[in-house]
C-alpha cells in the first residue's frame, strides 16, 4: 500500500515536471531577450532565429506563421552611429532568405558592391549594413523590428514591425 502511494506520488512529480518544462520552452509573446549586451558589441552582425508566439498580427510575420507560433530570422546589426537593429532577414519582394554576402560560396555568381551587406541569392537584392536598398526589384529597404535594451538584456520586440526604408 505505501509502496503504492509512493509510485502515485513520484509519478505525479514526474508529470508535473514534463508539464512544466513543456510550458516553458513555449514562447510567451513576442518579446524575446536575446541575449546581453555584451554578447552584441558593436560593430558586429549576429543572424538569429527568433521562436515567438503573436498575440497580434505582425505584417509579413502573421502570414506564415503555423498556430500562432512564428518562426522569425533576423539579422542583429550594432552600429556605431545607428545602434542596435533587427533587420528582417526575409526579403521584401518575394519573402526569399536574405543572406549575408560574406557568408556565399566564393562560386556563387554574385559580385556585389563593397557597400552591399546584405543579398538576396533569389533574385539578386541587395541591402547595406543598415538594411537600406542598393539594388534588384525589392520595393523598398529591409523590414525591421523595435529593438530596446533593458537593463543588460537585448530585447527584440516581433510587435513593433516597421517597413523598411523607401528606395
């Protein structure tokens, strides 16, 4: 009977445990500490892949996001005149991953400009450090999303989207 009790009690603890770790490793909203400051010092360029849950429609995040749960690479620019931004890493024209020009393969075919940062391989966009628009048929810059600083943590805000600069 003990030895009952006790099988019940450590299997409740278990159940509670799975429970709570599956609770945590859901987002809770848009909000996401990337990390601290420290972690971003200036003049660097970090590529990361943001899991969020939206309470809200974002404009282009909304659109392919799988029950609310989004799915959102940027790039996390830290600028010396400009400060920190995260720059949707999605392309404006067709939605096509924006990749970093330092990161092609050296047979790639591109040749870009040594102002351009940032290039889409899909149809050949390309985009300074800053996310402004260079060149190819994107209709304007990349987009953006709010990024604060509280405390020491980088926090990137999915919510406060931003269209990317006009051509």
């Amino acid at each position: 009977m003990k030895r009952t009790a006790l099988a019940v009690a450590v299997v409740g603890v278990l159940v509670a445990l799975v429970l709570l770790l599956l609770w945590q490793s859901q987002p809770s909203g848009p909000t996401v500490v990337i990390g601290t400051v420290a972690d971003y010092p200036v003049g660097s360029i970090t590529q990361l892949d943001l899991r969020v849950k939206l309470t809200e429609h974002v404009p282009r995040v909304s659109d392919s996001a799988d029950l609310e749960i989004a799915e959102v690479p940027i790039f996390l620019v830290n600028d010396s005149a400009a400060g920190l931004l995260a720059l949707y890493a999605m392309d404006p024209h067709l939605g096509c991953r924006v990749l970093l020009v330092s990161d092609l393969p050296p047979d790639s075919g591109f040749d870009p400009a040594p102002e351009v940062v940032f290039l889409t391989p899909c149809h050949g966009e390309q985009y300074d450090l800053l996310g402004r628009y260079i060149a190819g048929p994107a209709p304007r810059g990349l987009d953006r999303f709010g990024v604060s600083v509280v405390g020491e943590d980088v926090v990137v805000d999915v919510a406060a989207f931003e269209y990317g600069p006009e051509r």
